[in-house]
C-alpha cells in the first residue's frame, strides 16, 4: 500500500512508470490527499484501478458525526486488525485532527480508555500519516460547514503514547512535515512523560508543539494516575519539559484531566501553578470523558472554577478545553471500547 513506504520509494510500487508518474502519486498521497483513486485523474486508469482496493492501509469500520457536523471520529481497521481512532473538529478558522501513534496503550493511566484494552501494537509511520491524509482528503472533497477546507493544526492526542513509538512518530512527523508541507509549528505531540523521548524530541530539527500530559502535581497521586510516574517522576519529567523550551523556544502545554474529587483541588492547583510557572507554561484543563470501564468522573463546574480561578491568581495562563463530541464516543479510545463491548 502506497502510504506503507517512504515516499522516496513510491517509483517501487509501478517500476514499469516513467518518474513523472511517481511524483503525481506522491501529490496526490501528500499535497492533495485524494479519498479514492477515482480522483487522481491524471494517472493512468490501470494505476487508479491498481490502487483502488489498497490505497489506504486501513478500511473505516466506524464513522460518527456530532456537534453539528464540526466534530467527525472514525474508527479505522488497519490490514492486520489493529483499532485506529482519529478525530477531525472543524472551527471557522482552524481544522484539527487528533491522530493515534498506537493501537491501544502500555501505559495503564486510570482514567484513560485506550489503555482499558491494553497495548496491541505500535503504528507505522505510514498509518500515522494515512490519518493525516484521510483527514485532509475528507476536508477537500467532503467538507466541514464553517471549516477550512485544509488542516492547520495536527495533535499526536490520539490512541497510544507518542514518545514510546519515538522512531516511528519521528519518520511520520518528517513526512508530514517535509513532504506534506504542514508547518512544524501547527503539529502538537503529547506525552505522559517518556523522559528520554522528550529530550531526543528536542535534539530533532523541527520546532513541533510540546504537550506534558500531567494530570497530577505531586509524586504519590501522579504514580497513582500515570503509573509510569514510577520510572519518570515528575522532577525529571519538569526537567526535560524545561529543556525542550531551552531549545526550541515553544511555549509548552500542560495538559490536566479534571477528574472529580481526585485532582480538581485547590492544594493541587496550587502546586500546578508553581510548576507551570517555572516552565513558563500554558495549562490546558480537560474535563475527564467517562468511560464504560471506570467509576471516575468529570469534575463539576464549581470544581474546575475554583481551580481555574487560583491558576490565575498565581499568574498562570489556563484554559478550559471545549469538549467535543459529547454525543458520540469522542475521547481517545472510547470508541474502541465501545464497540468490543457492544460488539459494534
């Protein structure tokens, strides 16, 4: 399948094509994302008719709309059976896609749903950036009322840990940067805190957005949340958050999942603010989506303001993320687990 193999080795999938007919290809895989072979008008039909059946390495099994038409989740069966979930959400002046860089998760976070069923596999570079395409193919032919018709922000949010599949993620983020053309600058990669990734992270060339999934602000309850805390506890996680923005000069994120009567106090916001401030960094609160599997809940409205409220008072910059999708399994990994319990 053509987004299986470097872009620099497409001419091996038609040997018998002239050069030129490799470079369409590759407009119409990475500039121009086409949803079908139907639409790459310029290629000869035997080689639309070859790519017909394998133009994608996935086939969507699941596709839900909500908010209107602004918010679209598929959930994508790769060749060999492995779950892929990706979220468009569609603004009046920005696209982003939520890309997954793993089918399931190792990393066991209480709260989260991908890692309810466990890790499966590792994504290769070529079904991280089908994502990517996929989703840049649909906003071109499809469209999104009120949306681009073009994506201008891609976030490794999705299934999975970004940074345990660092070589991969790295050759997908050289394709969708190099290739592509999408500015380093609108690509966001999410982390729980895979210390040596960040730093190889900040020694590669692209100035990409750096998002430090925290979810805990002190030792003891974040080992109890993000068990890998135990081998990355939070001073090195710090550390190396602090020396990506030395060498990047970009803004971090730290994300924070508002669970209710777990992480939403004032003692935690507090030690929050004193972190965010040392890294100089945004806080973006992400109110908790329930999962079929787990008894943890969304903080209420008089939590999260009280939270917020001291941020601010210590000078933090925080935001409360709009929650999308509300009516269909939006969060990472919830729709995986709702169709192995429902069975569809």
């Amino acid at each position: 399948m053509p987004y299986l193999a470097a872009p620099e080795q497409l001419g091996e999938l038609f040997p018998e094509e002239p050069p030129f007919r490799t470079d369409q290809l590759r407009r119409w895989l990475y500039t121009t994302p086409a949803l079908t072979s139907r639409e790459m008008t310029n290629l000869p039909s035997h080689m639309r008719d070859e790519l017909e059946t394998r133009l994608w390495p996935f086939t969507v099994e699941v596709e839900q709309s909500a908010d209107k038409g602004s918010t679209r989740k598929w959930l994508f069966r790769a060749n060999a059976g492995a779950a892929i979930e990706t979220v468009l959400m569609g603004y009046p002046k920005r696209a982003t896609v939520c890309i997954s860089s793993q089918a399931g998760c190792a990393l066991g976070c209480t709260f989260c749903a991908t890692g309810q069923f466990g890790f499966e596999r590792h994504l290769e570079p070529g079904e991280i950036v089908a994502q990517v395409a996929y989703a840049q193919a649909f906003l071109r032919t499809v469209g999104m009322t009120g949306a681009p018709d073009h994506l201008t922000n891609i976030v490794f949010m999705g299934m999975g840990e970004p940074l345990a599949n660092f070589d991969r993620v790295r050759e997908s983020l050289r394709r969708i940067i190099e290739v592509m053309g999408i500015s380093a600058r609108s690509v966001t990669v999410s982390t729980v805190g895979i210390v040596p990734g960040m730093r190889r992270l900040a020694e590669e060339p692209w100035p990409v957005n750096l998002a430090v999934s925290l979810h805990a602000a002190d030792d003891e309850l974040r080992t109890n949340l993000v068990p890998i805390n135990k081998r990355y506890p939070l001073a090195e996680v710090e550390a190396a958050a602090a020396n990506y923005f030395e060498k990047k000069r970009r803004r971090l994120s730290i994300e924070w999942t508002m669970i209710d009567g777990v992480n939403d106090s004032q003692e935690q916001a507090a030690k929050l603010a004193d972190i965010a401030r040392r890294l100089r960094a945004h806080v973006n609160l992400i109110p908790l989506n329930a999962t079929p599997l787990s008894l943890d809940q969304p903080s209420s409205k008089d939590r999260i303001k009280p939270f917020m409220g001291l941020l601010r008072m210590r000078g933090v910059t925080v935001t409360l993320r709009d929650t999308r999708g509300k009516d269909i399994d939006a969060a990472c990994g919830q729709l995986r687990v709702r169709a192995a319990i429902t069975g569809g």
